[in-house]
C-alpha cells in the first residue's frame, strides 16, 4: 500500500498532510476575501483549549489521547450497526440510510427523483404521490432535500415517519418508516426556498397529546404575495410565510407572514414554541443589501396564539390558496402580550437554530459572526408573558467559538459541538461555562476542544442528539468539500462525512465516509428505536392480483388491462398481447413472501422498469406505440433460473 | 454495542449466525425446487478441500488461517485507497466507483438514469447524448447497466474509457475516465436484453494495433428479424445478434446473426477471438423450452474472418438499419477453414464466460450444472484452422466445482475463483489441476479453498483479474441478498458485496460494503493506472460564457437565450427578465478554477437544476409558462456566503 500511495501521492504533490493544510489555509481565506468581508480574523483564537493541528495529530497518531486503536470502531462482517443515520441528500432529491459506525449505505429512498430501480415516477402509485400534470406526466421530477427529522413521543423518536423538505420546487414528503418509503407528498402554497422543517413535539394546548401531530417549516426566499406577476421589482412587499403541516393529512393548516429569510427551524419540548433562525431581515434583493443590518433574528412562534387567532378569525388567504394565513410581521406583534412572534437579535446574517437536549437553550450560530447565540426557552416564554423588556434579553451567552460557526449538536452532558465553516473544524463549549462567561466570569472558559475536519464542515449531529435521549456517542461532520480527501475521481467530488467520538474529553476521529452530493442534515438513531416491516402485507394494496387464477388481459375498447403475478421464476402470463395504439396498464403482484425476494418487471425498449417486493402489487400505464415483440425480463435477480424469468409483450399492427 | 445487538436479535430471531445458516439453506433448495431441477445436489461435495463452514469460522474467529487481524484492511482518514471498482449498477441505470478496501462510494456516474444532481437528463448536453423525441422529451430514462469494462493497451488498463451496456433499451454507454463521465451512448439496432459487453484488445490482423478499438455486445432475447410485427409467434425465426462497435465513434461496425441466447461476453488478448456463453440453443420461447437441451454453448467468433466476409460483401442488412449483418448461425458455418464461428457444447443454461490472465484458457461456468468447462484458446484457434474434429474438443477440463457457478474470476498464479450462487460461496480452484484431472489424474484435486459469502453471489471479480496485470490480492463478490445482513431498512434490500483477501492460501473475508439494488459486475482497477482531470478546459466547451462582460440576455422572438457566469458567491446576473410563454435558454459557465468549487443552478418551482463544475459550461431550454418572480439559488454548497448566491428569474405577463 505505501508504494502505491507514494505513486499516487507523486502524481497528486498536494496529498501530503502539510500541504492539505496549506491548502485548505489559502482557500478559506481566498473564499472570505472574495465574500468582501472584514471581519476580526484572529478574534476567536484567544481562548483555545486545543491547537487547531490537534486533529491532524490524531490521524498521525502524534496525540495518544485522540488516538484511535485499530479495529476499534469497525463493523465485522455479520455484525450490525449500532446506529441509523437518516439523511437528506439535497439536490439529488432523494433520502439516505446509513449505519453507523459503518458508514455504509443502507437504502437510497427515493421521493423528489425518478428512481427506475424502484419505478419511482414510473409506477402509477408512485407518480400519484409525486403529482402529475394533466398528461399524465411528472409535475416535477428534481428536488432539493435538506433537512430529515423524524416523529417524536414522549421527546423521543417513535419510528413513525420521517419528513424531508424540497427547497427547489417547496414540497414536504412523508416517509412511513415500517416500509421505509414516501408515501405524501404535499406542495405548499406561496413560498419558495422552503428550507427549515422540524416536527413539533408535543400540543402546545393539550399536554396529554405528547408525540408529533404538526411539522413546521421555514419559506428562505421573500416573494411577492401572490406570485402571479405583480410586485416583481419592489423587494419591500416581498414576504416569506412560515408553515404549519398536519402531521397525519399532511394538509397545510395554516401559514405566518413573517419578516426576513427564513433558514432552519427547531422546536420546543413543551409544544408551545417554534424557532427559525433568520437572515436579511433588510428584504434585500442583492447580496450587498441582504448583509447590510448588523443584526438578524433568531425568530420564535407562538403556536398556541397562532392557532387561537385563525379560530378567531384574525386570518387572510393569499391568491388561490385557501391556506388561513396570519400576520407575523414585527411591525404587526409589538405588544409581547398578544404577539404572535418574538424576533431575537442576533449578529448578522446567522445559520442554524438548535434546541439542547434539555430543552433549556436555542443555540442560534453566528455564520459571519463567531460567536454562537445562546437564547434560554424560559425567557423567551417571559417574553410572550411580557415580562422581559426586550427580546434581545433572552440572550444568556454568546461566545466566541471560532470562523464561521454553522450548526450545533449537543452530547446530553452539557456540552455542544458547532460546525466552524471557515475554520473546517468542530468545536466543543461548554453552554454553562458560556453563561458564566456571559454574566462576567472571567475565568470561565467556554471553549473545551477543537478537531480539524477535512473541509468546510456543513451540518453536525450527535447520536440521538436533537431528543431527550441524547447519549453523547457518536458525532458525524458533514462536509461541504473533499478537496483531496479519497482518491480522484474527476472534477465533480463526494463528499466527506467524518465520524467522531464525542464519549471522552477529547473528540476522536474514527473515519472518513463518502456521500454522493450533496447531504445536508441527518439525525442518529439508536437501532433498537427503529422497527421495521421486511414483507408488505398483500391486503394493503386494492388493486392486488390476489391469486394465480386472476391473471388475465381485459380489453374495453382500446383500453387494456392485464393482471398478473410474480413467483420466482415465473410472471403468471408468458405473454401479453395487445394492439399498436392501446392504452395499456400493467398490475402486478408479487407472491413470494422470502425476505428480500424482490422481483423486476422490465419491458425492452418500453422505458417501463419496477419492482415489486415480496407481497407488494403496482402498476404501469402507458401506449403501446410501437409494433413488434418486446421481451419483458426479472430485472432484479430473484433466482438461479432469474435470467429465464421472461414473459413477451406481443404488440401487434 | 452488545446490548444494542442483542435487542435488534431478540426483535429478529433469524439474526444468530446458526440460523441464518439455516435460513439460507432452506432458501436455496426452496428456490432450487421452484425451478423444477432435479440435479445431483451432492454430486459436487466429494471432492471438497475444505468444509463448507470454513468461510463462518473466519467470522468467528474460529479458524486462525482465515482471520483478519483488527485494522488489518482499515482505510485510515485521510488516507487514500489502493484500488478503484467501476461497477454497474443495474436497473438503477447509473455507473459507480467504489474505493477498495475502504469500500466507499466515490462516485455516482449518471448514465441512462436522470440525475438532478448533476442536472443529467436536464442539460441540453446531456439529453443531446441520452437522445431526445421530437418534442425534446428524453427518450428514454430508464437502463439496466450489467457490465462495466475498461479500455485496453497491452493488454491491460489504459484509463482512457469505460463502456457499459444497457440491457432495458439497448444502449451502450461510453464513460470518458478523464472526468469521469458519459460521452457517448449509441442504440443498437435489432437487439434486445443486451446483456455481455467487452473491448477487444488488439486488432486480429494487425498486431501492431496493441489496443482497444472494437467493443463487443451480446443480445440475449432472440426477436423477430426486424422486429415489426412479423413472426410473432414463431420463435424458430427469431434470432440474436452479436454486435461489434466502434470505440471512438461508437458507431455499430457489423452484426453477426446467431442461434441461442447471448449472455456475457469475454475476449482473446491476441484480438483475433470473442467468446460469448449462451443458454437456450433450443431458441425457446418460454421456460421449459428454453430448457430442454441438454448442452449449450460457449460461442465463439473470428473476428477477422468476419470483418473479411463484410469487406467481401457477403452481408445484409435488416429493417431499416444500415448495418451490415453476417449469418454466424450454426447451420450456415458447418466448415470450420471457413467458419466465422464456433458453438463449443458446455453443459446446459451456462452463464459467464472470462478468460484466464495468461490468455490460456476460457472458463464458462454451468450454473445449473456444478462444473466450470475450461476451453482451450489455442484449440479453439486450432478448430478455425481445421485441426481440431469437433468444437467440443476444445474443452480441456470440466471440474465440479459446487453447485450454480455463475462467474469465475482469476488471481494471475493459476487459480481461478468462482461464485457459486446455489451454494453462496467462491470456490477457489487450480486450473492446471483441473486440466489434469480430466486428463486421467485421479490425484487430481482441482478445489483448494472455499468461503462462504452472505448470500447468493453473482458476479466475483479480481483485482485487475481481467488484465495481464492480475495481481491476486482483493476478490468481491457481489451477492445477490443481504437478507439479514445489515439493520433492517423495510422490504427493499440492499446488495451485499463482500472483499476477500485472496494473497493467501486460504481466502479471508474483509469485510461486508453494501451496494444500492443492483449492481452486477465490475472491475478491480489499481489506483495508480487512473489518470483524472480536477478541472474542466473552458475551451472544451464551444459554449462557453468566457467572460463575465459577456454575460447578458438575447431576444429573437419569443426565444430568449441568457448568457451567465458564476463565481462563488455570485452569479453574473442579479436577475433575467422574459415573457410569459418565451422558450428560454440559459447558458452558464463557472469561472471558478478551485478544485471542487462546483456550483448549482436551481430554479424555483420550475423544475430546473445543474451543476457547473470548475470551469464548465452547461445550458438548458425551457419554457418560462409561469407569471411571477422566482428566485434562482446556488444548489451546490460552494462558499461561505452560498445561501445568499442567488439570482431571480422574472416572467412578465
């Protein structure tokens, strides 16, 4: 291996660990100064516990007590992953499954994409969730995720569903998690950059209705309301509306007008709070007014008054929606008493909002600031009680942590870990010792650790990190570049997600992953909290070909239809006639019921391809427009004899 | 982790290692049954070198010769791989590359699939190379990638192209290794379920020639010849076609017409042989039938005879298609001096054909019989030569080996490894043995080793075990169920693939990666062979917005073209004004020259999304049929400031 990757390494003089450090040094600041910024450089430097190198001497072996002993994190073969990581994907459209500590992949779920694997946006089931013009085609078929939380009970995950936003065409998906699979997907009316999402965790009213029954979710982009061609050139009109999602219709209930970019969201354990942190609250149209204010907001909703003033009647709709929609706007809630927001200030342009595991803290990060904004739940509370005199007095800390801080996880002991964008690192603080600091304490010393992460850290999240069963286990470091990081392959590059191990002191890094761009968020869930179904259940599907006896082609008119099954290695019909022109829809039920007997249904030179798992039934529509046979083929290897596994489409003039 | 483990095994029985065992045994002789096989399922034990629990005492530690010290194959952060695997990915339609022995995914390289990622299926580049229908709609988004294989000089890798098949709609794809791309994508004519594909080595004829120009394809459904809605349903008229294109222009050079079925395809270094294993020589048209003989064949064909008798005009042409087509049935080649091609019998339904590192021998593997049939290349020649009496006897050895061998793979010292599906195992066995052994040499033992593999293996592969190269260190398989293997993620499964060290003389299972449904073969390439580009030539593309002064929007009509740059964190227009109803096209070029700084396009609500990699030129073309203002935004996470890199995109009523 060391001859090989000396080659390599000859071929490639920036691989060397010194010179990646170069590197990355010359880019972040290349990266600044092209941003046009001035700020305080060596500011946030004073009070490191631990060199910015401490990292690299862990991958060296130079600092025992980041060392990692060999084998000690691998997965053997037959052994299962401790944890699930379900992530977004971003502009890829889909959502991830990977183990960890392995790293591998588990599932790629497809929901904003065509997956012809699966046939999704090629079955009829899959296109009616995704949504279809009036021809029958796909409304959409890109999409950008984000973000993917999961259902909550009792403060915790409940293995129910999991919700993931599209920030390019503003839809919420819906994944039941026995199936691992969409099955809702809702566009919501009048925004666009639908960015932030997070499922509340309880009724903010009704206590006793302690799990997930509405999501939230942040619009980033301002636009004229509505959007039909008026207010094109006029930015102060442009709004963005902050959406509430019933859980279980995933219908949209209602929507807040607010001021400014909305960005990511989070939500209190009591119900009763919704916070989203906030850029250009100017309304700029252009880069140079989006960054002109000092200070942003980290933006908190009142769920409970919201709702009390739709039932009031205090709502509007906007253009065709029928979507109640309420005035969030500063201008509209300065009385703290009947507000129905509260606009924390924070230093500008910020990014992240995260809740600790506690529920005490909303920890706002600083972006172009470095400093993380620690906002206590309990006076923000006050605050709609009318009893703090300003929001920016919910502010209890707000420490200098390092360039361009991002995203906050939390390891349950007190700690918190924050993505440094610029400084491609995390760092470890501890929130009370930044309260102590706060308040004066001058010895207080909020910094506890600092690791190198290769490069440009994104999101950051712990095991279990965002419910109250945080174990402080495992962080992952999802970064933005891979630079030289894995070996080359080409101009457009993976991404690097970096396993640390946050149990001791000091944070270890365990390994590298790699993840096709562009994941943003995840969450880490212990695997015993998640339960799956491995066999659907026939009687789940209406139009399920029952039995072998029930295949058949049925014509009316020149529509046909034919129902078959799979059983491995047979399709129930060797073939399937029809008449150029038809239209002709495909139902088929799979009757194996062996775990992982998956079987294909492939139509040559039809552009027609999906599974049907073991008791699962779909269906395909299309016209036959072309003369001729066309074999139909197991496209998903079943069997030893899975190759003969053929039927023929028999097309005839 | 033991706790965690022991919960998930309490919630899944079937988990503990002595039951999985169970579970697969009752699987294979279950799915055995299902076919109606009644083959000797004991036969091929006698000879056994090692215990079928061989492979599970290395996961337990059990048998000290197969254990894996810890770390042992640990990729360590920020340390590279040894070797590259370009894999298919199946009916996903994607190629991919992993990282060996990390087993990372590297890259998704998109192919006959739409990738909003990459905006594959959306650029006006891409579609142009996927093929579009008239209305600029692709034609079509679905594939079945079965082979990746590599470009050749002196007989080993060259890193110039990639080629891959498509088994659903009939394309073969060219990836250009430099960036790792698709280039080219051809549509064969009169073929379906092309399955087997290989470059040709060297020119048949001149030897000075020592690299690929030829790429081979195998048709494995036999049609009517043209398939026009004639003889629908008389599979005696229904024929294959081999099919031979050209490596630079892609274009098909000739078609050979054959009886049987057309599975994998392997080729001589000499450049003079091609060699396809086929099952139903029967021309079947449903199972039974496909079935009934008991022998098929192993196919091969001279390419220089048959270049010869298109240059001499003994071809024709079928349908529409111009290609020039030779009858290469059995029927029509009775004289071998001047045959163009030879049907060596192997045992029924064989499937996988590869040729030994040495040239020496092609092995083709038996699948429903549980032996390999080792065919000598110099008595094949022999045969074209008139020398040899039958094609049989260019069989040299027919070694049981175990029961549904699929693929063989080689290691460069005389063994030869096959994936044995029935038996989910890789047995590793010496060639000269075999030869021995069907020579008379009852001492004779072929098998040396076996390991079992968690479950059903198809494809097994050496590392570069293609070339003269093969240096006998990493083997995968590719199985073909996890079943138990991973968490549990829902009904859909994904692939295991297992490394194995084959340096020894016992194998050693690595480690277990996963692999999204479903890749089939691959190619085990060392990292040092791989030559990439970081970064694109902007001259490279004749569209090219080359300078930020040229950035502006066109008008002819109703057809508006839009000319942009980008560099982080802008792009070159704050906004683009049309018309409801114009045909907009956007043209973008990242100036950007820092490795990895690739940016997005998206634009909201409009179903629009690229990237732009350093210095690359992308466009699109698209109607602008909604009113309004819509923020276009970076989708590629490319700077401090990338929320705020947004343009808009304005459509006046």
């Amino acid at each position: 291996m060391d001859t090989r990757e000396q080659e390599i390494n000859n071929n490639h003089p920036d691989l060397q660990d010194e010179s990646r450090r170069k590197f990355l040094g010359t880019t972040a600041m290349v990266t600044l100064a092209g941003a046009g910024m001035a700020i305080g450089l060596t500011a946030c430097k004073k009070d490191e516990a631990a060199t910015p190198a401490a990292g690299k001497a862990a991958e060296a072996g130079g600092d025992a007590s980041r060392a990692v002993a060999p084998g000690e994190f691998e997965v053997h073969p037959g052994k299962l992953d401790e944890y699930y990581i379900f992530s977004s994907s971003g502009h890829n459209g889909e959502v991830r499954i990977y183990g960890l500590p392995s790293g591998r992949t588990l599932k790629q779920i497809p929901v904003f994409n065509i997956d012809p694997m699966v046939g999704w946006g090629i079955t009829n089931e899959s296109k009616k969730i995704i949504g279809t013009r009036p021809d029958g085609s796909l409304k959409y078929f890109t999409g950008d995720t984000h973000h993917v939380h999961g259902s909550y009970t009792d403060g915790t995950y409940d293995s129910k569903y999991l919700w993931t936003n599209d920030k390019l065409n503003n839809r919420i998906a819906r994944i039941r998690m026995d199936y691992m699979e969409c099955d809702k997907i809702t566009e919501i009316p009048n925004v666009q950059g639908f960015h932030g999402i997070f499922p509340d965790k309880r009724d903010p009213v009704d206590a006793s209705i302690n799990h997930t029954t509405r999501v939230f979710c942040g619009a980033e982009f301002h636009i004229p309301q509505p959007n039909d061609g008026h207010d094109l050139d006029d930015p102060a009109k442009w709004r963005g509306l902050f959406t509430c999602i019933d859980a279980e219709s995933m219908e949209v209930r209602w929507q807040v007008k607010v001021d400014g970019n909305m960005d990511l969201v989070a939500t209190s354990y009591d119900g009763k709070l919704a916070a989203v942190n906030q850029y250009n609250v100017e309304n700029g149209a252009v880069l140079a007014d989006m960054m002109s204010a000092e200070r942003d907001a980290c933006l908190f909703l009142n769920v409970a008054r919201i709702e009390a003033a739709i039932k009031a009647g205090k709502s509007f709709t906007i253009g065709d929606s029928k979507v109640p929609v309420v005035d969030g706007t500063q201008a509209a809630n300065a009385d703290p008493k009947t507000a129905l927001t509260c606009y924390v200030p924070v230093p500008k342009n910020p990014h992240g909002v995260n809740l600790s595991p506690d529920g005490k803290y909303f920890v706002c990060a600083g972006k172009l600031s470095p400093t993380a904004t620690v906002i206590a739940t309990e006076l923000v509370h006050k605050y709609f009680a009318g009893e703090l005199k300003e929001p920016r007095d919910a502010v209890v800390a707000e420490p200098e942590i390092g360039l361009g801080p991002l995203h906050t996880a939390f390891d349950g002991k007190g700690n918190a870990y924050t993505s440094l964008f610029l400084d491609s690192q995390i760092v470890k603080w501890n929130v009370e010792a930044s309260i102590a600091q706060f308040k004066g304490d001058k010895n207080a010393k909020p910094v506890v650790d600092r690791i190198d992460v290769h490069y440009q850290p994104g999101h950051t999240y712990a095991s279990m990190g965002e419910t109250k069963e945080a174990d402080g286990k495992y962080l992952n470091a999802g970064n933005k570049f891979s630079k030289d990081r894995f070996l080359p392959v080409g101009p457009l590059h993976v991404e690097t997600e970096q396993l640390i191990d946050i149990r001791g002191d000091k944070m270890r890094l365990i390994h590298d992953h790699t993840a096709y761009p562009e994941p943003h968020d995840a969450i880490i869930v212990r695997a015993d909290v998640v339960k799956t179904k491995q066999i659907y259940n026939m009687d789940d599907f209406p139009n399920a070909v029952k039995s072998f006896g029930d295949s058949r082609v049925e014509r009316k008119g020149n529509k046909v239809n034919v129902y078959m099954t799979s059983q491995a290695p047979n399709y129930s019909l060797q073939e399937i006639r029809v008449k150029q022109g038809d239209e002709v829809t495909i139902t088929l039920t799979n009757h194996d019921k062996v775990e992982d007997l998956t079987h294909g249904f492939g139509i040559e030179k039809y552009n027609i391809n999906f599974i049907v798992n073991p008791q699962e039934t779909h269906s395909v529509t299309f016209k036959a427009d072309k003369a001729g046979m066309f074999w139909i083929y197991c496209t998903h290897f079943c069997h030893a004899l899975h190759l003969e596994m053929r039927s023929r489409f028999i097309v005839e003039k």
